[in-house]
C-alpha cells in the first residue's frame, strides 16, 4: 500500500506530462499561481511559486475527467503537513515530515471522513 501511495505522490507532483494547452501563471501577491492542463483541456494541476521559483502552499492535481485527486502543501519546494489522495471511494491521508513520508492513514469510505474538500 505505502508503495501505491508513493507512486501516486509522484505522479501527482510531476509536471512532464504532454500538453495541448499550455501552462498559464499568474501573480497572486507574492506568489505565483501556475495552472497545467491535460490533453483534453482540463486542469491537470494547480498551485503556487514563490519568487525563488519552488513550489510554496497548496497544491491541487485533476484527472482528466476534472475530479480531484490529490491535494498537499509545499513550504519552499517541500512537501508538508498533510496530503490527500482520492482513488475512487478510498481517501489516503498522507502526513509529510522534512519531505518525507510519516505516516499514512487510509479511509475506505469518503463518507465517513469529515474531511471532504470541495471538489475544486
């Protein structure tokens, strides 16, 4: 299981994948917004820069039916605090500690967890 949870944080944070539309950025204060797209033209990820150019607060990844997948913090280019991840009823809690993995909880059915971020 962690080994899933792992590969889904990868592939959440990972921006390489083919565009049809490019990426679009947008000065939010001191921080930059940028947003990535799938092919379809859904958003595909979400999130801030700081001036320094490292991924800094709150990040939200999409598939490509416009569902959220994943949601996390950055401080500075550093994964923290606590990530969430969707797979169809199953909500992962993933709690990040100096970039690393702490600890993980994983909920079977979204319903029951009081934590339930909108959808967008």
């Amino acid at each position: 299981m962690k080994n899933i949870i792992l590969f889904i944080a990868l592939v959440a944070s990972t921006f390489a994948f083919a565009q049809s539309e490019k990426p679009t950025y947008e000065i939010k204060g001191d921080l930059i917004e940028g947003t990535f797209y799938h092919e379809n033209g859904k958003i595909q990820q979400q999130g801030l820069y700081n001036k320094a150019g490292k991924l800094h607060g709150e990040w939200k990844s999409f598939n490509a039916k416009g569902e959220k997948v994943a949601v996390g913090n950055y401080e500075n280019g550093k994964k923290t605090g606590k990530w969430f991840f969707w797979d169809g009823s199953v909500l992962s809690e993933v709690d990040y500690s100096n970039n690393e993995i702490a600890a993980i909880k994983t909920h079977e059915d979204e319903s029951n967890v009081v934590v339930n971020f909108n959808k967008r």
